[in-house]
C-alpha cells in the first residue's frame, strides 16, 4: 500500500533492482540508487493481479486500461492532506454531540391517535 498516492491502480516494476513499488517515490525510500528510465515499463494490475508490458514511446489512450480486466490504472493521484478534524460527530444527530437536557423535548411521538377514547378497548 503506497502512501504517496491513495489510489494506485497498477504497481510498476523498476528497470534498475527488478523490484515491484507502487510509485517512484517508494523507490526512492527503499532503494539507495535513483530510478533507471526506459521506455519499456512493466506494470502489475492491482484489480486482477496480472503483469503487462507498455512502451511509453508510442502509448496512446487506450493504453490507459489493463489489457487483462479493463481497469483504468492511469488516473489523477490523489494524495494524503493535513486536516484537522473532530472525531465522534453522528450525522444523525444533527450538530450536538450529546443530548442537551436544556433542550425542550418534543411532544411525545407514536403512531396512535392520543385524543381517541380507548378505556373500553383496555378490559
């Protein structure tokens, strides 16, 4: 799982150490020699688990899909941001987080009619 970019589709395998990385940056972290180029790159879909070659010299759109299961591997990296959240809200909720007791309940809510005279039903 590469922790660079959240949603890799496809793993590439480096020319130079013949090992697989999600991205270029993972190779970096790993390896103590910079990433070889070419033009020949091998790619190992991460949908239907099957390796494919690609030369980047005459790549073209339809080449943006896995030969083996059709799953489109180049897509916009999305990449991990800082944000500063509040754990523990429920939408269900609305926006307080906790029940205010100063709050006037709602009238009590049932599915029967409460001004019916029922006495005779009760025994």
């Amino acid at each position: 799982m590469c922790k660079h970019i959240l949603n890799v589709q496809a793993s590439i395998r480096a020319p130079c150490c013949k090992q697989w990385f999600d991205c270029a940056e993972c190779h970096s972290e790993a390896s103590d020699h910079p990433l070889r180029k070419t033009t020949e790159m091998v790619f190992g879909c991460k949908k239907c688990k099957k390796v494919f070659r690609k030369d980047m010299d005459h790549f073209e759109e339809e080449d943006e899909y896995c030969p083996h299961c059709d799953n489109k591997y180049i897509v916009e990296a999305k990449t991990p941001q800082m944000a500063i959240s509040v754990e523990g809200h429920d939408a269900r909720m609305g926006e307080r987080f906790e029940k205010d007791m100063r709050l006037k309940e709602d009238n009590l809510k049932t599915v029967f009619d409460m001004n019916a005279d029922v006495s005779h039903r009760m025994g």
